[in-house]
C-alpha cells in the first residue's frame, strides 16, 4: 500500500497511471451522510493479481481540489483506460460525472446475472467478496468512520485498500461467470396472440404479481416476468418525467447559468491570488454554493423528481445567494484592482501632458502616454492571468514613455521646472531667467502657474 499525501506526489503516481489499460477504483468520502458531502480519498489498484493490497495507490485528496480536477482529466477523462467501480454512479459524483469514458460497473454486471444465479446473499461488493470470492475477514464496519479527520488510522487505511482489492477479484469472478454461464438477456418476446403495441400497465407489485404464479413455472420464466414488470415500470416513469421535462430544464438551466456567471470571476480571483494582491476570503461562499450544487444533483440522480418540490430546490434562495456570491466577487475584484492600479501605475497630470503636447517635439511620445493611461483605465479589473500580464505591459510601456519625456531637447533646469509643475507645482526660487525664456520661446508661459512658497 502506498499512501500518498503530497500534491507533487500524487500528480506524479496520476501521470504514471495514465498510461494502463484498466484500473480498478473506489473512493471514501467525508460527510457522506450530510449535505455537504467531500471526497476524502482516491483508490487505485492497477495489479488484479495482487491480493494483499501491497500495490494499492491511496491518493489523500482531502481539500485538493486541484488534484481531483487532475485526476479526472488524466484518468476518468481519458477513454484508453477502463475504469471499473462497484456502484460507480456513486463515485462518478465526486470524479468527473459526465466527463468519466469508459466505466465499468460490477454492481451493473451481478444485477445482470442477478442475485439468485450468484446465488449470494446480496450484490454489495462486501458479500460478492465474501460469498463469490471467498474473502474470509472482510471489514464491513470501518466504511461508516469519520473520513474528514486526519490523520487517519491504520485501520481506515487497511480498509480503504482492501476495497479495491475486493472489487478487482469481483470484476473477474463476474466476467468468468458470464463466459461460462452467458450474460442474462433482459429483452422477452410476447406470446403468440398478445399485442406488444399495447402499453402494459400492472396494478400489483412486483412481488406480488411473480408469488402469484404457479409453483410450475420455471424459475427463468418468473426471472423474465420480474425483469418485465421493472421495464414496464420504468417506462412509466419515463413518461411521467417527460411530462414533467419542462421543469427539470428551467431548474438545470438554473444551476448552469451560474456555474457559467460565476466561473469567470473566480478565474479572476485566481490570477489576482497569484500576484498576492488580494486579502479577501470568500472560501466559505463558495463551499456553500458548490455544495448546494453536489447535494441537488446527489438528489436528482437519486429521484428526478425531487428537484421539482419547491420545499427541496429553494430556486429563489439559489439564485439570490448566486447574486449576492458574484455581486461580492465583482465588488472586491473592482477594489483590489483599483488598489493595484494606484500602487504600480505612474501618476499623470492631464493639464501638464496637454501643455507638453504644445511641443512639436513631444506631441508624438504625449499622444502614446494618453493612449497608454487610456487603455489602462478601460479594464474593469483583469479577467485571467494573461489579462493582467497585458495590463502590466501597458504599465510598463507608460512608465518608459512618462520617463522619455526627460528629453535631451529640453534643458535641465526646464526639465526640473516642469516635472515639478507636474507633480505639486513648481515654486518660484525654479522659475530661473533660462527657464523663463525658454517657456515664452515655446509659447508655454501663459499655460502655467507658480507657487510662491
């Protein structure tokens, strides 16, 4: 077992998993039970032989995200591997979702086949372990520990190894059972005289219906009425959500939107974060609002229906707490480039350009200092990290051009006089008879004042 605590560690243990074929997985998370669920932990196993866990990646990814959105693009991403999870719908909640290619599923498979043909007590991966496998001390009690403290005991750790362990032997158990027994077929024909365009619908339960058959009937037939009556069923449910349809979109389009309004803003909180010119923390809203989003799409997947009580998905709360969230960011984004711009951009004085644009000689370098200041003044507040490499650029160029203006055509002592005049005015001990003549020669005289002290 190698448990690997350190980002640089675990990125690199992902980079090199990336090149196998298939890689058997499982997760622990913290807070299961609650709202606000987190993913604590990452299991790998990549050597099927392997019975002890002695090779069984545990990647700590407890409050990294970074790492998780790693592992997704590398791993779960990447259509090469297969995946293989007991229960995945679970895991792939907290690994990608929608972006996951090429999942295979072992709870899938032994539904497939179907408990009775297992003949196994039931299909969690503990029991397949135990009564497939033959796996003697299986821990079934460390799976409900807190997964949030740290350290973690050694149990916890043992545990979290053996699942993938278990899960690698169920996968092979499985697929020997179908090549040697063929997979389960869910599709029936209808008898003769029945007419399959009808829709089917069935008043009892289930259980009930398949107790009422005859004691005669063969065991595959009752098998097909169960798998029968659970399609049938499914299909009225589908029927239903598609009548419903239009308020699964309004909700989804919800959510979307403001993952879409939000994600920019949090670019830009990134980039300014980099530059260490940021002292605000908004860590605890957006944890509020990204849980809110995992615990009602946990729900949706569970029941569709259930994002459509009003009690469940508080739209009015969600959107207004989306609002609140981006109005803040954009109000301290707006504040702490303000600050920036007034501790890195040189000062200009309109009154003192326009007077030096009276010269033929710096019109040209005045014209490009306006322009500069100008398109500095634009940006509301840069959006990503190439956006504030941009604007720092532009300061930069400002910064070069202001500093030209200590040209060689312009004597020193005017130099003097009118950089004090651009800053808190020139007092009159500056005002030297050279200065005096050469303002009246360039017909700058009659712009500029002086202080007498």
């Amino acid at each position: 077992m190698f448990y690997l605590t350190q980002a640089s560690e675990i990125q690199a243990i992902i980079t090199g998993l990336a090149s196998r074929q298939i890689l058997w997985l499982d997760t622990e998370v913290a807070d299961y039970d609650t709202p606000f669920p987190k993913l604590s932990l990452i299991q790998v196993l990549a050597e099927p032989k392997d019975l002890a866990g002695d090779s069984v990646y545990i990647l700590d990814v407890f409050k990294q995200p970074d790492i998780v959105r790693y592992f997704i693009t590398q791993i779960m991403a990447n259509a090469k591997i297969e995946k293989v999870f007991h229960n995945s719908s679970f895991d792939l909640k907290y690994l990608g979702g929608i972006q996951a290619q090429n999942i295979t599923c072992t709870l899938k498979i032994a539904r497939k086949i179907s408990r009775d043909r297992l003949l196994t007590s039931d299909l969690k991966l503990k029991t397949l372990a135990k009564e497939l496998c033959n796996f003697t001390h299986v821990d079934v009690e460390e799976g409900r520990s807190d997964w949030g403290r740290r350290p973690l005991s050694q149990k916890q750790l043992d545990y979290a190894k053996m699942d993938t362990v278990y899960l690698a032997q169920v996968h092979l158990c499985l697929n020997s059972w179908v090549e040697s027994n063929g997979q389960l077929s869910l599709e029936y024909e209808m008898p003769d005289g029945l007419d399959n365009s009808q829709n089917l619908t069935l008043p009892i339960e289930t259980e009930t219906f398949v107790n009422q058959l005859p004691d005669s009937t063969p065991k595959s037939l009752k098998e097909k009425c169960q798998q029968l009556i659970i399609l049938s069923q499914r299909k009225i449910d589908l029927k239903k959500y598609a009548t419903q349809l239009d308020g699964f979109t309004s909700r989804q389009e919800k959510i979307t939107n403001a993952v879409r309004e939000i994600q920019p803003l949090i670019i830009a909180l990134k980039a300014f974060r980099q530059r260490s010119t940021i002292n605000f923390d908004l860590n605890q809203k957006l944890d509020n609002l990204l849980n809110f989003i995992t615990y009602t799409e946990e729900n949706f997947r569970k029941n569709p229906e259930w994002i459509l009580d009003n009690n469940n998905f508080k739209g009015n709360i969600f959107t207004s707490s989306v609002e609140s969230l981006r109005n803040t960011l954009r109000q301290n984004l707006c504040q702490a480039w303000k600050s920036y711009l007034t501790q890195h951009v040189p000062s200009t004085n309109k009154e003192m350009l326009e007077i030096f644009a009276g010269l033929e000689s710096l019109r040209p370098i005045i014209q490009t200092i306006c322009l500069l200041d100008r398109q500095i003044q634009e940006v509301e507040f840069p959006k990503n990290s190439e956006d504030f490499d941009r604007v720092d650029k532009l300061i930069e160029e400002l910064r070069q051009s202001l500093e030209s203006l200590s040209s060689d055509k312009i004597p020193e002592d005017v130099q003097k006089f009118l950089k004090a005049a651009t800053h808190e005015g020139a007092t009159i001990d500056l005002l030297t008879p050279e200065v005096k003549q050469w303002l009246i020669q360039h017909r700058l005289a009659n712009s500029l004042r002086i202080r007498l002290t």
